[in-house]
C-alpha cells in the first residue's frame, strides 16, 4: 500500500513529482515524462523521480525565445 504524500511546502520548490510536472507542463503523463526525460530534468533520489524545475524552465524559455 502506497503511503499519501502531504505537502508542506513554503513556496515553489525546486524539484516536482510527475503529477506537478504534468500541471506544469499542461501534458499528459507519458508525454511530460518523455519531454522530461528528453531534457535531462528527471532526478532520481532513492525510488523517487523528481524533476527540475530550473531546467524545464529554461527549455521552455530557448523555446519560446524569451
């Protein structure tokens, strides 16, 4: 049985779980974990998969030219 994750956090962390990186990104979930995956944003810290927010942000941002 999976134990429920609570969320304390303060403000914006840096490294998200695949349900915010799919909020984040607006995609489905194979499709962010491929992007993520693809960009070299996936951290793994024990059996956790976290992905960096920073560099999703600058994907997005050489993407759009901002």
């Amino acid at each position: 049985m999976m134990r429920q994750r609570t969320s304390t956090r303060l403000g914006e962390s840096r490294l998200m779980d695949t349900e915010e990186l799919r909020a984040y990104t607006n995609l489905g979930r194979n499709n962010a974990m491929k992007l993520g995956e693809e960009i070299g944003a996936k951290v793994k810290i024990g059996k956790r998969v976290l992905w960096d927010r920073i560099k999703i942000d600058q994907y997005f941002n050489e993407l759009t030219g901002v």
